[in-house]
C-alpha cells in the first residue's frame, strides 16, 4: 500500500482517542475553556451520563462570530503565540485541539456571544460537517453542546461505562475543577435534576468545604510552606479523617489539576503511622511551580506532568505535610468517636494546634530522655535521639508537669494534661516511640549489632533462604547478620542491640522477616519503605507488651518520652496510642454542664 496523507479529519479523530476518552474528559475540557474565558457561573448539564447529551454554559468572554468556525478547526488556539509561551502556559488549555476533537466523534453545537455584540453566533460541526456561523439569541458568554458522544464511532461506543458509573467520573472531574477556582460559581445538572451547586467564595477552603462536606472542617488542617521558590500549600485531613479510597485526594499544578505518582506517594509517606496502611489520606493540595520547572504538555488531556526536579518536589510535599501534621495535636478526643456531635464547642484544640498554622513549633523537651523504660534503653542512644529530635517541631500539647500516672490491668496508663484525662495504650505508645528512635537512628549509619558467642542455628523452609538472599543489603543495615549454613538452616550470627536488651528472641524475628520477604509481602520494590515496615516489626517486638507490670520509674519515663517523639499520637500500625477525656466531656457527663 502507498503512503498517504491522512484528512484533517482522520488526524483529528486519531488525536480524539487520547483527549476524548470518554463522557467526562469531554467535560474536563469544555469546563477549562470556561474557566479560560473568565467565566464568573458555569453550568454543566448532562443527560443519560452524557452518552445522550453534554453542555457546558458560561457567562464568559465569548467568541466573536468570525472566529466561531476557528474554535472547531484543530491547533487553532487564542491562547498561546509563539514557542515561548509553552513554558508559561496560565491558562487550563493551549493545544487548541479538543473542540476539533469532540467535533470529530460527536455532534457539537457552539453559540456563543461577545460582550460588544448585538446578538449571539451559532455554530454546529459533526465529523468534517460545518452549518454556520449564523446569528441566534442568546445572552453573553459560551455554550457548547455535545450531542451524541461516539454516535459514529460504534467501536469508541462500546468502551462507554454505564449511564450512572460515567456520571460519577463526572461528578468527579466537576469537583475537582471547582476546588481550584471558588470564586466561579457552579452548576451541575444530571437529568434535569440539580447535584451539586456550589457559590462562588473567596477561599479555597471554604469551596474545598462545599465539596468535601462541611463536617470535614475541623479535621482538616491549613498548610502554606514555601522552599526553593515552590510553594506548596491547601488543606490536609487528620489522620482520622482519612479514607478506604484516594477519592479524597487532589493535587494541582498551577491551578491545573494533575496526578502525579511522587506527589501521593509523598503524601502517604507523611502519615505513615498515622493511619493504617489500607487507608489513604484526605487532602487537597496545591504546588505552585515556576513554569519553567516543570513540563505540563507531556500528556494530552494534560493531567500528567514531568517536574524537572521530582526530588524536590517529593520532598516538599512530604516534610510539609509532615511537619503540618506536627504541629498539631493529634490525639483524637473521646467524643469524637462517641456521642457528642456538637462538635463547634470543642476547647480542646482551641490553642490553635489545628490550625497548622504555625503557633506550636516551640522545641520538646528533650533534656532527660535517658534512663529508659525497661530492660535497656541506651542512654547515649537517646542522647542522640533528643538531639534529632529538638531539630523537629513538637506535636504534643505541654503536659502538666510531674502528673501521677495509673497503670490499669498492666495495659492502659491513666494521666492527666491542661485539656483533662489522657488514656495511654502502654504497648502502643511504647512501639511508636521505640519505632520513631529506630527510624532516626538509622539514617546515621546500621544500627549497633551484637556478635553471639555461639552462632545461633534455626531451622529454615526454601523461603526463608529466598528471603535471606533478597534482604541481605537491608539486614546490614539494621545490625542483623545471618548467613545460609545447611540445605535447611540459617545461622544468626550478630543481632540489633536493641532486640538483645529488650530480650526478644532473635531467631523468630529473624524468621518471620524471611518468611515476609520471601513471600513478597515485604514493600520490595522501595528499600527505605520495606526498612520502615522491617523497623514496625522491631519496635512492635520490642515493646512493653499488654500485661507487663511498670515500675513507676518506666511509667515516668514513657510518659516523658511521649513529649519527645513526633506524632506519639498513633502507633506504627496506624492505632492510637492516647484518647483523651475533656474537661469539658467529663463535666457534661457528670452533669456539671
Ligand atoms: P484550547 O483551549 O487548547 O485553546 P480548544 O479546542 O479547547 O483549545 O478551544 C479552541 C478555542 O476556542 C480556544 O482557544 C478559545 O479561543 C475558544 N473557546 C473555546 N471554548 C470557549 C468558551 N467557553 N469561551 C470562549 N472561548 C472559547
Ligand atoms: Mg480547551
């Protein structure tokens, strides 16, 4: 077969495969031209999950009657000029293809009506097809109409999910182009019936309320940090407000919302610990980029991005959130989970910790972390230890000094703090605290080792030798020495010092390592999370467990060490380590209120 130039056409409708996937791409892009033409109202109506009918109404700049035909001609944009403007796009569009790409697999219907014009212009094109530009009625501003979504392409057709699952994506996409851009007010209509209507605001959180639920606001903390000339800032859900789904998650880029593959894991990187690995965080966030750093025409529906520096980038986002998350107070409040929903009279937090705004970033104490709990807590390790830690911003609300602690049934502590009662988990917070000291310790080098007299020789299963092989460069790093010694044994040779204190048997830990490692249930792929999860099960192992009697020495000190450790709040595992009482709640409850 000769080679041959492909229509105007047939290019348009190859380009539709990758903007035009499917009813809610179609939305995304009539919903940015919208916005681009400085709408102050956009309504959106789709009937039958817009397999039957999409359109999108603004109150825009409008389109002169001349250009009208231009606006459904392929790379024929009003946006960008010359080559340079690439680098600085502001506005959602620029390749001026997706009219030409609707009009190509749909029936499109443009009316559209400057302010200096007496009347209004329609257009209609479908596939190479143009009626028009005539003169109609209509106020000022845009609609576009998009009748029959891949009427004429039965194989595009086909992929349509059904009516109510493209509505979702919908609903979705709407949600997300109205968190960033309160001060529009939007309409979205499904089947002749209103499901969401948003007012214009003045702030992003005010909007991210409308659409998240108001509930949220006072589990979503306010985050603004600028580094190196990036400035990442929005809203972040405590660790109780997060989700089964990333759902609740939304990322842009310069006001375009983008999914980036570093930026969420960042973010789940922040509230490790915080919240159970099944589980993903509320937030909404915002990175404001030099255009120049990053480059947004790496994908044609424009949600994926390529920074020039993805480091950087992964590392603002997670320090940010993660010293966001700090600075406030964590420990979830009794009433929250119970009954009390009147939830605007909650003084607990009122010395402004949930602001995230900055007020507590006085450093923990830190001075008397040695003496340790139990069997060997080492005290130049915890010297150490302070020493990173007065570095960090302090999570816990000051506690009333010298407070008397309660051990109930060896398992829970019982203490007081300015706000009322704190509620302890021993093994829980004993975990976190030893997990937080482990993490710090190793990135100054492997963890100190003991060398056994007599290698210790353990019984082993194929996978266990499998796991021995995958781990080796992670097990150095953690002092755990271990070399195959038979078809079926493993000899321990040197174990974490830490484990040998604490009196943990080293020959189980070491198996049920393997046998995660071997299984691939260990986080293989990334060698710090698999470390972390490795750490989880050190501190897990080497905690007071449920059932140990403190003395009231390990009492003091494990209640001054919850001081000292970031985000004591929760174990490892993601459970909270202390519940508080109120004042407040114990006052109501005994009917002093
Ligand atoms: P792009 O947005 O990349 O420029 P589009 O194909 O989406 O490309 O739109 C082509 C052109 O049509 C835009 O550059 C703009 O000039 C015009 N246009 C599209 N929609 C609207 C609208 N709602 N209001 C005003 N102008 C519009
Ligand atoms: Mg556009």
């Amino acid at each position: 077969m000769s080679i041959r130039r492909l229509s105007p056409f047939m290019v348009n409708q190859i380009a539709a495969g990758e903007v035009v996937e499917r009813p809610a791409s179609v939305v995304k892009e009539l919903v940015e031209n919208a916005i681009d033409a400085e709408a102050s109202r956009i309504r959106i109506e789709i009937d039958k999950g817009g397999h039957e009918r999409i359109e999108v109404i603004d109150d825009g700049n409008g389109i002169v009657q001349e250009e009208l035909p231009l606006a459904l001609e392929s790379h024929a944009t009003s946006k960008i000029t010359d080559p340079c403007d690439l680098d600085g796009v502001a506005t959602m569009g620029f390749r001026g293809e997706a009219l030409a790409s609707i009009t190509s697999v749909a029936r499109v219907v443009v009316r559209s009506r400057t302010r200096d014009a007496a009347e209004a212009s329609v257009i209609e094109g479908e596939g190479e097809r143009r009626e028009g530009p005539k003169p109609a009625a209509g106020p000022v501003g845009t609609s576009v109409a998009v009748h029959q979504l891949f009427g004429r392409v039965p194989a595009r057709r086909k992929f349509l999910k059904s009516e109510a699952a493209e509505m979702r994506r919908i609903t979705r996409i709407v949600h997300r182009l109205t968190m960033s851009h309160p001060d529009i007010a939007f309409t979205l209509i499904s089947n002749g019936r209103t499901t969401l209507e948003l007012k214009a605001r003045k702030d992003v959180r005010r909007r991210i309320l409308d659409v998240m639920g108001p509930e949220l606001d006072e589990h979503m903390l306010d985050l603004d940090v600028t580094r190196e000339g990036i400035r990442l800032w929005g809203l972040v859900g405590l660790p109780e407000v997060a989700r089964p789904t990333s759902q609740h998650q939304q990322f842009y880029l310069n006001g375009r919302p983008i999914s980036d593959r570093s930026v969420s894991h960042a973010l789940r990187e922040a509230y490790r610990g915080l919240i159970e690995p099944s589980r993903h965080p509320t937030a909404v966030l915002f990175l404001q980029v030099e255009p120049t750093r990053v480059d947004v025409n790496v994908h044609p529906a424009k949600t994926e991005v390529r920074f020039r520096d993805e480091r950087l980038i992964h590392s603002i986002v997670r320090r940010g959130v993660l010293e966001c998350l700090g600075r406030s107070d964590l420990t979830p409040d009794l009433s929250v989970a119970e009954s009390s929903p009147s939830a605007s009279t909650r003084p607990l937090f009122g010395s402004g910790g949930r602001s995230g705004g900055g007020v507590r970033l006085t450093p923990p104490p830190v001075t008397s972390v040695g003496g340790g709990v139990g069997k060997g807590f080492d005290a130049e390790a915890a010297r150490e230890l302070a020493r990173d830690l007065s570095e960090r911003p302090a999570v816990i609300p000051s506690p009333v000094p010298s407070s008397p602690v309660l051990q109930v049934h060896k398992t829970f502590l019982v203490t007081e703090d300015e706000h009322g009662m704190v509620i302890i988990d021993q093994h829980a917070l004993h975990e976190r605290v030893m997990f937080e000291r482990l993490l710090a310790r190793i990135e100054s080098g492997p963890l100190p080792s003991q060398r056994l007299l007599v290698p210790e020789v353990i019984d082993a299963d194929p996978i266990h030798l499998e796991g021995l092989e995958q781990i080796s460069p992670l097990m150095e790093r953690l002092g755990l020495e271990a070399t195959p010694s038979g078809p079926r044994t493993i000899a321990l040779h040197a174990v974490p010092v830490l484990l040998f204190e604490r009196g943990v048997k080293a020959g189980s830990f070491l198996k049920d390592l393997l046998e995660r490692a071997g299984e691939g249930t260990l986080s293989s792929t990334d060698e710090e999370e698999a470390l972390r999860e490795v750490l989880d099960m050190m501190a897990c192992k080497a905690a007071v467990k449920a059932g140990d009697q403190l003395s009231s020495r390990e009492l003091a000190d494990l209640l001054e060490m919850r001081e000292t450790v970031e985000r004591s709040s929760n174990c490892p595992h993601g459970r909270p380590t202390s519940l508080r009482l109120s004042m407040e709640d114990l006052e109501r409850q005994f009917g002093r209120r």
